[in-house]
C-alpha cells in the first residue's frame, strides 16, 4: 500500500483487474469477478482510486478579500 492502510482491499483498486462494466472487473488471475472481490494477490494500485469531490465555498463564507481572487 502506497497512500493510505485503510483502503479496503478489493479489485476495484487492484493493479491486477481492469474494468469491463460499473460493477465487475477481469482479474488477471481469478478472470470476471465482481468490483468488490478480494484475493490474496491483491496489490493497491492509486490511479485508480477516485478522490472525494472537495466541498463547495459559498461566496458568503469568503472575506472581501478572498471573493475578489475567487474572480
């Protein structure tokens, strides 16, 4: 693991799976399984992980100052 221990280890965010639909993926070694799968050749891989979006910054939290770079 690279980044973080706490990512759950499944073929989703396996180096050896690629994606065929939303919801399964072709392991290299256990063939079609399902994004949430594990095996013990699990090896993390963080491209593709997909990052929390960031929250918004409404315009009324910003100080005059920050508004004006926001533009």
């Amino acid at each position: 693991m690279l980044v973080n221990k706490k990512h759950p280890k499944q073929c989703g965010l396996c180096a050896w799976a690629d994606k065929i639909t939303e919801t399964d993926m072709l392991c290299y070694h256990k063939g079609p399984v399902q994004v949430t799968a594990k095996c013990r050749r699990f090896r993390y891989d963080p491209f593709k992980r997909v990052p929390p979006r960031m929250p918004l910054v409404k315009k009324a939290q910003l100080s005059p100052l920050e508004a004006e770079d926001a533009q």
